[in-house]
C-alpha cells in the first residue's frame, strides 16, 4: 500500500539527514564564543592600555607644565660656580648670573643660521612635537648595540628644557622629565620662540652663552646677517662639546666639527657644494674680542679640564651650578710667572704677527700639586694650553731614557766612563754637535753637562732600548711602538711630549725617586656644601732612591760652569736641571736655528718646566738662540716664587757605597829621555783591586786631550813622539769592575826641541783642564761629585751658552738616519 509523502516542514531534517551532516556541524556554537570572548578581552584590554597611555600623557604634559610654572624665571646660571686659592681666596667667579650673555630676537637671526643648527641638532625639528619619538627608537638601537647609553636623541626643544630646568646628568629620570618640559614647551611656545629661545640660551664654550655673544667673541661679528658660511658652520658645531669644539681651544677639531656641519647643510640642501668646500677650507684666527681681562686664565682653564675629568660634569655645569673648587694654585707664583712671559723681551722677536710662543708650569714635586702655569704668550687672545700639548724634547729627555735607566741598572755611577767616539749604531749615526767634537772615554758626568749626543746613544745601545722605554713608562711616559729605535736616546720622538709629562717625570728624581699625581684641585663641593669629589694621592716609587740621586748630581754640572744650562743658575739655591734643544728638522733644507728649547729642572722645594718655539714651524719661524733662554725663563719665575719658600735639602738615601769610588792619581812626573827620544812618565799607584791607568796626552795647538795609553803598572814611556813639539799629560785611575774612571790627576808638559835637554816645566795651570773659546772643558770633567769627596773647583770664564746647540736633537731624515733593524734592541 502506498503512502503519500508527508512533507517535511521547513527548518527541520529527517534523522538522517541530521546524521549525514552531523560530523561538520558538531561543536560549532562553543568555538564561535570562545572567539567572541577573546576579542572582547583584546578590545577591553586595547582600551585599557589606551585609557593608561592617555593619562600617562596627561601627567607627563601636567609634569612638564608644573615644572614650567614654578621655574618659568629660574636659570641655573644664577648660580654661578666659584675657583679658590689653596688657603681659600676666591680668585674667580666662572659664571655670572646674566652675564656674558646678549638676548637676540629670532627675526634677527639670520634664516641660514636658524637652518645650520636645526640640520645639525634636530633635522625633525618642525616636525616633532618636542620629542622625537623616531630619533629615540633610532637612540635606543643604538644603545642597545653598544650596551650602553652613548646616543641622547635629545630634540632641540629637549635640550633647551635641560638648559633652563635640569642638570646634565644621563639618567632615565631625568630624560623623561627632560621630555616632559619638552612636550609642555611645545603646548605654550612656538617653533619660532622655542628656537629664539634656544638660540639665545645654548652655551658655546669660554663662558659665552647666547648665538649673539659667541659670534662675537669668536669673530668679532655683531650683526648675525654678517656672519660666513663657515662661521655659522663652527657656530653650528658647537653645543655638541663646548670645550672640545669652541675654535680657539681646539682650532682642529673645531675645523673637523665644521666640515660635519656643512656637510649636513648640503645634504639638507642650504648650500652649494662649492659653499661647502670653501668654508672648510677657511683657517680661523683668534678675534679681538676674545682677548678676556681674567687672572690666572691658564690655569682656571686646566682647572675646569681636570674637574670634568674627575667628576663627568659638564663645562657648563661647573660654571653655573654654584660649586666651589678649591684649587693647589700659589696666586704669588702665578702672577710672578704672568708678569715674566708678559715681558717681550723675554722671547725673540719674529718677523712677523706669529709671535715666539712658551708655556711654563711649576709642581711641587712632595704632594704633586701645581702651583702655577701659564699656557702661552696672550694665552686669553690664543687659548691654547701648551703646558698640555706635545713638543719634542730635545736632550732634555736624556736623564729619563738614557742616564736613569742606566743607573737604575746598578752598574753605572755619575763617575762611570761612557764613550765619545764618533760611529754609526746600524745605519744611525749621531753626531755631536759641540765645538770639540769627541773626546774619548769620558766620564758619565762630563757627557750629561755638556750635552754629549753620542755619548747618550752608546749609553742607551749599552742598556737596551727595551731598559729606556720601561724606565720612561714608569715616568708616566709611555712611547709609542715607532719609538723603539736609538733616536729616543736624544728626545726624538713619534709624538713628543708635553710640559706636564716632562714636570711630573723629573719631579720623581727631585723626590727621592717618588712619582706623584700633577693636579690642580684640592676639593669641590656644591652649592649644599657637600663634598662631590676630594683628591687622593697616589703616588708610586718608580726608582731606587739611589738613582734619583745620582741622577741629581749628574744634573748639579749642567748649571755649573762650562755646562748647557748655567744660566739657570738661582743666588743661594740648589738648582739642578736639563737643557734641551731640537733642530729645525725640514726636509731640504739646512740651518743652524732651532725648533723647540727646553729647560726642565727642580730645586728641593719646585720642579718646573719650561718650553719655547713656534705653535707652527717653517723655514720663516724658527728660533734662532738655543736653550738658554728657556734657562733664563727658569731662573727669572723661579728666583721670585722660591723667595716665599723655606729652603729645603735634596733626599739623600741610606746606604750609599762610598767605597765605589777610584782615587786620583797623584805624584805624576815627566822627564824627556834623549837617548830615545821619548818621554818617561811615573806617577803614585792608586789603592784598589784591578786598577788600570789610562794616560791623555794632548800636543800644542791641539784642541783636545786624547787617550794614548791603558797601563797597569805607575809608569809609562811615550814613544810615539817628534822633536821641536811641546806635549801636556795627564793620567786617570780606571776600575773596571765598578766601571768608573777617577777625577784627571795635575798636568804636566814636556818640550822636544832636538839636541837640547828638556826640564819639564811647571804645570800650565792648578790643575783644572783649560777651557777652550767656548768655555768648555777640553779633558774630563772637574766637577764630579762622588759621595763624601769634595766636587773640583769650576774652571774659569764666562758660562757658554752653545751657538752649535750641543744639546739637540735631529729629527730622523736626511742628517739624522732612522734606526735600522740591525742595531741592537734590548
């Protein structure tokens, strides 16, 4: 039987039908919700975070605007920050509330000027709303890569809020409520405004604030319009690094800065390429403006150096945050030092507006502290510290790498024999450079007080190198690798050394072989009187106690007479000291005038330091005197400053070995034997294990003594001789265990006239060496001062002050060959 189809109502399936499609349809309804549910969670979540970063916006304007209305009046320059004397004296006041400082409208700042530092400090300036949030995600890349913070991404409107609220210190903190005032800065001032006020507040090194004051300090410019491309380029280049990029501190690296920044406004498009390379060309000259009414510039100057060294300050913050710095400065020894290099006729005159320049600085060598300094001649027109800045030595590095290191040895003395022979060490062949070339075996004293250049080479080569360049490095010296050849022997050097370098080093020898740390702060403290940073010593034996006083009494015969330095010489003081000379060292091209004079020497109170030359040195500005100018310099301050200390005696250390010394030979006699037409000398035999004896001989007309004879025995005969000659003798003690030569013994002469007895007759002079024109000792020393025995009397006449400049340096070249591989290094 059939049944008629019931229809199915619509919505609704057979059982089957719900079967069939159940596997796909199955769960559906619970997923659906569960992902309603996490995007409601996502939306409530957004919201949140939205509704959190809105009020962490509000509270960070509202930060920022409550700043700005309780400090909208309040610069931290009306704190200015104060230098005193070591007994508390205040002798400089290193910014003033206000001053310094001419407020310009920015309609009357030039529209490239505006450009130049908008391209240099902040490109997204009119961009950004105060803070540059694509700079920071770039800032903070870099951070990261380099594991700590060296990018700032500060926006023009950011440093402007530091400069009028905030210290400079780079801490999360203070960034963010830098970037607070920043954003609030943007809500009630203008671009225009926020940049006049920039503009107008941004310091720009040597205590000017303000785009106006600089540019006129710097380039006696008082109309902006009138300032050139590469003026509003080094303007520009500044605020990055105020004490670093100012042109007069720093012309080279503020010239390099420059070309950073004109390169930024040519990619930026405000000038042509051709503007571009024509202002980095331009060389800058110290304007009239600069030149500053201040006390004790120099100093005050290296005072701020040291402060933000030790404590990561700012310059700015150091002259405006109302600190106090107590200073090592003796204004005494300051003014007399200022007075003396304001005296032109203290330096040669030069033939045009490049004047002679010269630095000088004192320490006391007890405790290190610098007690007076002055950078240069005008140092307020020039800024540049040549205290701090490098200049070959001369030979006045002679006693760091030469004769310390070999006394540090053990085996050399003030009385030990070095050579004065004229040869080649490799492919270097040095030279003297004094009026009787060479002398022989010589005692080490003799080498060091007439400036003995080759005398200083053999001694280095005998030591090693590798002994030098150690001794120096503990000097606080450290040379280069290039610097490892035989010309360090007489100061030439890769780089040269600084007066500082060089006052610190022989302050070690005047104390007692004791290094100390040259500084210029005792203390500073901020406006709340507490103390940020107190200077501890740290001072290190870097020598036996032995050595630096043989070095002393080596250096004693350099300022006596018929030595290098004698017009160093101070009434009633103990002065020992180096002179140091370098040659002109152009290549083709010869002269007899120098680049740099040195004296650097101490007393047992001061040590002190002195440089004289050319800032740039070419064939029309060299110097045409020696070092005794330098010594005079020396002698001139340091006889004014030693009148207000108490006299005081050079260390002497226990123990020394008297017993090291060689007697002079005494009894020495000549007679003329005939028969064999020979002389016949015999003289009192010396006390001492192996003694040997060396005889000089030196013919009439003959400028110098030389060696003829090394014996064992009291006697020798001469046979080495013609008639119709008259010759002079004399005869010294050698041991060489202790490798020391005695003091030369009286003289004695002899006549050969042919078929004639001879008598000898009396000896020429009392037994000091004769001095030739120069007035330098022809034989051996007369001066050397062995423990316990007295020094012999000087020779007479006039101190030579050395026109050939026995105590330079040649810098390697043409006349003074590089050391080779083939010479010997220790």
């Amino acid at each position: 039987m059939n049944h008629p189809e019931v229809p199915i109502p619509s919505g609704q399936t057979t059982r089957n039908t719900k079967k069939a499609k159940g596997g796909k349809g199955k769960g559906k309804g619970p997923r659906k919700g569960r992902k309603k549910a996490a995007l409601i969670w996502l939306f409530f979540i957004l919201l949140f975070a939205a509704v959190i970063a809105v009020v962490g916006y509000l509270l960070v304007i509202l930060n920022g605007q409550r700043i700005l209305s309780a400090n909208e009046n309040k610069l931290n320059l009306d704190q200015a920050s104060i230098v005193v004397d070591r007994n508390g004296n205040e002798i400089a006041k290193l910014a003033m509330a206000g001053g310094n400082r001419e407020v310009v409208p920015v309609n009357e700042i030039p529209k490239l000027l505006q450009d130049a530092f908008v391209a240099t400090e902040d490109k997204r300036f009119y961009e950004h709303g105060g803070v540059d949030f694509l700079g920071i995600g770039r800032a903070l890349v870099k951070d990261v890569i380099a594991r700590s913070a060296v990018e700032g991404a500060s926006t023009i409107t950011q440093q402007l809020a530091k400069n009028l609220f905030l210290n400079a210190d780079k801490t999360v903190f203070r960034k963010g409520t830098e970037a607070s005032i920043a954003l609030a800065l943007e809500q009630q001032k203008s671009k225009q405004e926020i940049l006049e006020l920039y503009l107008n507040r941004i310091y720009f090194g040597k205590g000017q604030y303000g785009i106006k004051t600089a540019a006129k300090y710097y380039f006696d410019v008082t109309d902006l319009n009138e300032l050139k491309i590469w003026q509003i380029a080094t303007l520009a280049g500044m605020p990055k690094a105020p004490s670093v990029y100012n042109p007069i501190n720093n012309p080279e690296k503020s010239m390099d800065r420059r070309g950073v920044v004109l390169k930024l406004m040519y990619d930026q498009g405000l000038i042509t390429e051709k503007e571009k390379d024509e202002a980095a060309k331009h060389v800058y000259k110290p304007s009239k403006s600069s030149k500053a009414d201040d006390k004790y510039i120099s100093f005050i100057d290296y005072v701020l150096d040291e402060a933000q060294e030790r404590t990561g300050l700012s310059e700015e913050e150091l002259r405006s945050a109302g600190y106090k710095i107590t200073t090592t400065i003796d204004t005494k020894a300051q003014n007399a030092m200022e007075k003396e290099f304001a005296n032109n006729d203290r330096f040669e005159k030069s033939v045009d507006e490049q004047k002679v320049q010269g630095a000088m600085v004192i320490m006391d060598q007890h405790d290190g502290s610098l007690i007076a300094m002055v950078g240069g001649r005008d140092y307020e027109t020039q800024g540049w510290n040549r205290v701090t800045k490098q200049r070959q030595p001369g030979s006045s590095f002679k006693p760091i790498m030469d004769y310390g290191p070999a006394i540090e040895t053990g085996k050399y003395f003030p009385w030990s024999t070095v050579q004065d022979v004229k040869k080649c060490f490799g492919n270097y062949c040095p030279s003297n450079s004094n009026r009787n070339k060479y002398l022989g075996d010589i005692p080490m004293s003799q080498a060091i007080k007439e400036s003995r250049n080759v005398s200083a080479v053999w001694l280095l080569n005998e030591i090693g190198i590798g002994k030098g360049l150690a001794f120096a490095d503990n000097l606080g010296i450290k040379l280069d690798k290039e610097d490892r050849n035989l010309a360090v022997a007489l100061g030439g050097l890769t780089r040269g050394v600084t007066p500082l370098q060089m006052v610190r080093a022989y302050g070690a020898f005047a104390n007692g072989g004791k290094l100390q740390d040259p500084h210029s702060i005792v203390a500073i403290a901020d406006n709340k009187n507490k103390v940020i940073y107190e200077f501890k010593s740290n001072a290190k034996q870097v020598m036996k106690e032995n050595t630096s006083f043989y070095v002393t009494e080596l250096l004693k015969g350099v300022v006596q007479k018929g030595g290098t330095g004698t017009r160093a010489a101070i009434s009633g003081r103990e002065v020992v000291g180096k002179t140091g000379t370098t040659q002109a060292g152009i290549p083709d091209y010869k002269t007899s005038k120098n680049r740099d004079v040195w004296f650097v020497g101490y007393t047992p109170e001061l040590t002190a330091a002195v440089w004289m030359g050319y800032d740039k040195t070419d064939k029309t500005h060299l110097l045409d005197g020696s070092s005794g100018q330098a010594a005079s310099m020396f002698s001139a301050v340091m006889s004014k400053v030693l009148e207000n200390y108490k006299k005081q005696s050079f260390p002497v250390p226990s123990g020394l070995q008297e017993d090291e010394k060689v007697g002079a030979v005494t009894g020495l006699m000549a007679a003329y034997m005939p028969e064999s037409v020979s002389v016949e000398l015999k003289w009192n035999p010396v006390e001492g294990d192996n003694v040997t004896y060396k005889v000089y001989r030196k013919e009439a007309g003959e400028p110098d003594f030389r060696k003829v004879a090394e014996v064992s025995d009291p006697a020798y005969d001469d046979l080495a001789l013609l008639p119709d000659q008259t010759f002079t003798y004399y005869v010294t003690a050698y041991q060489a265990s202790s490798n020391q030569e005695s003091a030369p013994s009286e003289k004695v002469t002899v006549t050969i006239t042919s078929g004639m007895d001879n008598t000898p007759p009396p000896d020429e002079n009392d037994g000091n060496t004769p001095p030739d024109e120069s007035g330098e000792p022809s034989g051996p020393p007369i001066d050397i001062n062995i423990p316990g025995e007295s020094p012999s009397p000087p020779s007479e006449g006039e101190s030579p002050i050395p026109s050939d400049n026995p105590d330079s340096w040649q810098p390697p070249g043409e006349n003074l060959n590089s050391v080779q591989g083939d010479v010997p290094l220790q």
